[in-house]
C-alpha cells in the first residue's frame, strides 16, 4: 500500500451481469482520479491476463467471483467485494495463498435494514394496516378502539441481540425516538476501544464509539441470555450470525421470559429478526404469537426460504414477514463503491485500509 | 406562585367524561404527595363552589372546558388544559379578568406525530403495501422491479415548515436516519435564545436548544418561501398552524418549485401534512401527484374532514391517508400530567410554570 507513483489507479469492475451505463457514469463521476475499466465474463471466471495485469483496484461480486490468477496480481493494490462475507471465496488462492488486501461491504447495510425495521415497528405499532385498508374503502374512520394499544417509543426498552453496524443504526434510530438501547454481545465488550465499530461506517450514521447503549451484556450460555431477556425489553432485535451456536438460540423458553418480565402497561415484548430465520424456533414463535406472550414479530428472514405457500407463520397473528429485502435499496452497489473511494485515499497515503479481511480469522 | 405553605395540594380533575379507575389510580401514582379530586359534568358547566375553593391545580379539557367561578379561585396555583390551543376558552372571564396562570399541553405531540410521519415515510419509500398484500396471499417475491426506487434516508434534504415541538421531534429522527435537516419559520431566528424550544419538552425528545438544522430560513412572502423549496428537499413536512396567511400556502407554484429542484438521482419529493387539510391548495397537490411532481404524500389532515367518500384525494396516485389520528396514543393525557407534575414543582419552588399561556397573545 501507499504507493504515490501510482498517479491514476486502474479499477477494474469485474461482474457477471451489465449494470446500466448511468451506473458507470456514476462511478466515473466518483472516481475523477482514476481509470474505470469494466468486463462482463461468465459467473466466477478467471480474470483474462491483459486486463488483471493492468488493474491496481479490482472490484467484484463476493457470491460469484471474478478473480485474476495468482500470476496476474503484480499491481493489485486492493481487491474488494461487493458482500460483507466472504464465505464463498474463502478457499479462493487469491485468500489463502496471497496477502493482497481484501476488503468487504461490511458496515453498508445499516440504513436500509434500519428502516426496514423502524418501518415493521411503526407499522405495528401504530396499526397502520387499519388507516391503510380504510383508505382504499375511502372510510374516514375515528373508531375509539382504534387508539387502545398505540403507544410511542419514549421510555421503550429495546434490547439488541448483536451490536454490529445494523444494530447500531437500529439504536441511533431509537435513541432518537426517546427509547434506551440494550446491548448484547457473545463476548465482553468492557472498555471504549472494544466497544467502537471496525467496520466502514456509513457517514452519518451509526454509533462510532458504542456510546448509545445504556448498558452492555455478553455471554454465550443460556443464563446470560435470559438475564439480557428479562431487563424488561419492549423490543428485541435479532442482528446475530447464524452459527451452531445461535441456530435455535430463542424458543419458547425464551419468549417466556420476555413475556413475564415485561413492564406494567407496555403491550407485550414485540421481536425483530433481520439475521437468518433458523436463529429463531419458528414454531415456537408461531404459538407465542398465537398466545399473545409476543404482541408481535417482524421477519425479513424465515426457515425455509422462500417460505412455503401453506406454512402457518403467514397467518400468525401480529407477524409481518418480508422476502429477505431489508437490505435493498438503489444506494447499495454506490455505498459499496464509497468503501472503494475511502481505502483508494488510505492506500495513497499507506494507512491501512477499513473493511479488511483478517486472513486466517475467517471473516 | 411559590406557596411552600401549602403542604399537600389538591388537584382537581373536572371532565364531562369518565376515566376508567386505573387512570385515576396512575395519576394518583405520579402525585403520591397530592391530594387528587375528580369531577364529572355536564360539557363545559362551571365548578361547583365547593370544590373549586378547595382546588390548588385544576386540570380539564381544552374544548369542553369545566372552570371555576371568579369568585372560587383563591387557592389556584394555576389550571392546566390537555389540549395545546386555547381557542374555545379564550374569552372566559379566567383568561380576561384574572392573572391565574394558566398552562397548556403543547410539547406533547412530538413523539407520536413525528413515528406516523417517520411510519408514512417509510412505508412508500420502501413499498411496504407490497410486501404487505403479498404476505396476504402467502406470495414470497423477490421481484427485481421492487428495488427500483427504493432509497432510504442518508443523505436526503428535509425542510420542515413550522419548526415547534412537532417538528423538531421530525428533526431528530431525520437526523438519526442521516438526513439533514432544514427549518423554516415566519420570524426571523438569529439568535441561540430565539432557537430554543420555549415549550414543555417530553424528556430525551425534540431539539431542545434549535441545533438540529442545517439552517434556518424564514419569511411571511412567497419569494423567502420558494427560495426555501429551492434547496433541493426530498421531503416537504408542514407543521404550521393554519392562519389567514398559511391558508394554501402551498399549491400548483409550490409543488412546481419543489419538483424543479429536486436533486438528480433522488425520488421527486414527498409532501406530508400534520397541520390543517386548508394549508394545501388540495386539487393542486391531487394534480402535481398525478403529474408525478411530488413522488407522494402523507396527509394526516384533509380539506374537509371527514374526507367524503367520493372524494378523488383518496385515490390520488401514492397518496396515504390517515383520519386525523396521528397525535392519539395510550401515553397523551398521562404525558400532559407530566406537565403538571413539573409545573406542581416549579410552583413550588417560585420557578416560573412551563407552557404558560401569555394573555393578550393569543397562544
């Protein structure tokens, strides 16, 4: 890194579809500086020579990947990757058997899944399919029954179950609202240094410094779960990697806990999940719903996906279910890019670059 | 005001309604060093002498107002109202011939205003009526066209029209979604005092101190109010009383201005209205939908109310409305006793009382 000889960097944008030329466009506007060169190859071909050979920067998909072979990588400053993972290159040569720095879209998906979620709680809890259906009745309706139950975020307890970049955005939003922020991490986060976010951060947004949660909590035993579920939480958020160990990691066992810790005059504990849909015991959740220890559950994510046309959780009572959109949005590929931009600057100046894949770590 | 000697105070609580016995009880919670008292009467009738002699704080309804009688006032510290306006009681002999103080409960709305602005928002930008009629027929879609013009909030301009409680509370939230923000009011604001929010705040809401802008504009002619629609706002949220001058304020030249500057890549911009239906030109904002100038609207208030069922603003393209509920919720009459219980204190301490109404002002 930081080589200053390199005065127009070549980016090479790698990708197994055409993006419209108004994208190009509008990476060239973002990049003045440098050199935007753009292939289209088959799914997961190897980069040809000429082209790898000229790239400094190589941008690609992380789900199919376009990487130039090991003899063709002499000026790669910096590879990076439209996905926060890395699981489907990771037995790539570039990873195992190079140390040219690798960089993720880790960090860029809290807004939009931030207000996906903010979207599922409001629309909850401010019954918004009521006006929606009676507006296309054309029905003005001030029916008393329609205020029992709307309640507003302020003094809310919302507790989140994994504080990386999403919820973090998630807290920042909620703080806002006039609601404390539970955090809850698998290990101990006690000083200001293990509390920051590494990631790239969308400007703006987030929380940098870990600041927002009222209180911190870890642990990856059922006891310290529970005692997080029982601080008398309105929401939970479910932000956690599907592991071993998170797979099934809230059941029934632990709505109940929500349910008999909840406070007095509080509609019952609400859940979120974001994450992946077998964090969750779904037939578990179907009965809470069913008895009301949950007052409800936004799900963007199920098990299995694409849910089935006769599965029961479509019709539990209070869930609101997406098709794994949260993260979509017409910024996602121009917010990836903003990675490219921040760690093209850093590599000039030989700083390390943000969003980097520590080899050997897995992630 | 600042009567130590007075050991426990009695609150009178004098509505045409019943409350039911947990209210009562709540309250009685919140002032465990209060004597409480409740009346029901006839809408409007005056206080029996007995019981307004006896009233240090009386608390009642701002449109159906049960007062004392001029000569039963001499213990009143002062008399709360739990609406914001004082309109319907302004004439009464209490607000003409005495100096009691008298409080409102403006600062209230802002928490949920501003989640059925954030809701409404959020369920046109990222197509909830989509995901929610799927869900309806069981449909699991991930239809590419569905991304196209999902965008969310970072970076995007929102002018606020009006900047009070409400919409600083708009403000905050906006922030938090990595927005800027932009104020517009009729007087000039120059000064860090002449930014303050004078009114009572719900704790840990709103922009306390005016610092949430970007900048500030003003003006009562059009020209200070187009230049305003100029800056190239993706949301246009009115929060201004309706007044001979705001009375279509906004019209066909408006929106024209509005959709003329809008920035290039950004969805057209989206009106939403928490004020008074009569603000809007309504045909016009029915025909710059149409037309597609404002990319939507969310409209709490309609011109009239209720909205006719044949009405053709019902069906006008990307428009969402709701029946004049936005500020209803469980928390409203505890939070305006929360009033109260400052006021009871400041009272007490000889401090000057919040939300003090200022006769011969009008509001």
């Amino acid at each position: 890194m930081g080589d200053a000889s390199l005065p127009k960097p070549n980016i090479l944008l790698a990708f197994h579809l055409e993006f419209p030329a108004s994208f190009y466009d509008e990476i060239r506007r973002r990049f003045p500086d440098a050199e935007i060169t753009s292939l289209v190859l088959e799914p997961g071909a190897p980069l040809p020579s000429e082209s790898a050979r000229k790239a400094s920067i190589i941008v690609t998909l992380g789900h199919l990947p376009c990487l130039p072979n090991l003899e063709d990588t002499g000026h790669i400053k910096f590879i990076h990757f439209f996905s926060a993972g890395l699981d489907k290159v990771i037995d790539h040569p570039i990873l195992t058997d190079t140390e040219i720095p690798v960089t993720t879209s880790s960090g860029i998906h809290g807004p939009p899944i931030a207000e996906w979620t903010l979207l599922n709680w409001l629309a909850a809890s401010r019954k918004f399919s009521v006006t929606y259906e009676d507006q296309k009745k054309h029905i003005w309706s001030r029916d008393l029954e329609y205020t029992k139950g709307i309640q507003d975020h302020v003094g809310k307890k919302i507790g989140i179950l994994g504080y990386g970049s999403i919820g973090r955005q998630i807290a920042r939003v909620a703080v806002a609202l006039g609601a404390t922020v539970y955090a809850f991490t698998a290990s101990p986060k006690p000083t200001p240094s293990s509390r920051r976010d590494p990631h790239y951060i969308v400007p703006g947004t987030g929380d940098p410094d870990g600041t927002l949660p009222i209180s911190w909590h870890h642990g990856i035993d059922k006891a310290s779960l529970h005692a997080f579920l029982s601080l008398g939480l309105d929401h939970v958020v479910v932000c956690l990697p599907l592991t071993p160990q998170t797979t099934h990691l809230l059941g029934a066992e632990e709505f109940a806990v929500l349910a008999a810790n909840k406070q007095p005059n509080h509609r019952n504990p609400y859940l979120t999940n974001i994450s992946r849909g077998r964090v969750l015991d779904q037939d578990a959740l179907i009965a809470s719903l069913k008895s009301g220890e949950l007052s409800g559950a936004a799900l963007d994510v199920t098990d299995p996906e694409p849910l089935p046309e006769d599965h029961p959780l479509w019709d539990a009572p209070n869930v609101q279910i997406s098709p794994h959109v949260s993260a979509l949005g017409e910024e996602y590929f121009f917010r990836s890019f903003d990675i490219v931009r921040v760690n093209l600057d850093r590599s000039r100046r030989g700083e390390p670059l943000v969003n980097s894949y520590k080899r050997g770590r897995g992630y």
